[in-house]
C-alpha cells in the first residue's frame, strides 16, 4: 500500500498497479487540460506523467491552470 499526500491530504493506493502520476489522475478524476505537478517540491513536466512513480511518503502537489479575463 502506498501512503502519501495529495494536494496537502491524505491518500492511501492499495492498486495493483504502480502508482503513477497519469493513474493518480484517472483515479482523482482529473480531467482539466492543464495540471502542473510537484512531487516532493521538484516539478514533473506533463510528458512524464505515464512513466514517473508515486512512492510511499510521497507529498503530490496538483494544480490546475484555467485563465479567465
């Protein structure tokens, strides 16, 4: 089981797959076009997603950027 925090709360992944951060996305619902992703306060560019790991202890910072006028 993987224990970490997401967005400053806490989750828990008892998958049976590893825990990227494009399956935190599916299992999270997230569906905006553009999220910036920290994780342990070192930026993740989007092309990562599918192949970078969450690990157990982990602190996951995903923010969604919207623009408006």
């Amino acid at each position: 089981m993987i224990k970490c925090r997401v967005n400053n709360r806490d989750f828990s992944y008892a998958g049976g797959e590893p825990l990227t951060v494009a399956r935190l996305f599916e299992i999270q619902n997230y569906t905006f076009p553009d999220i910036i992703v920290k994780i342990n306060n070192v930026y993740i560019p989007p092309e990562a997603y599918a192949n970078t790991l969450i690990h157990d202890g982990d602190d996951v910072l995903a923010l969604h950027i919207f623009g408006g006028g």
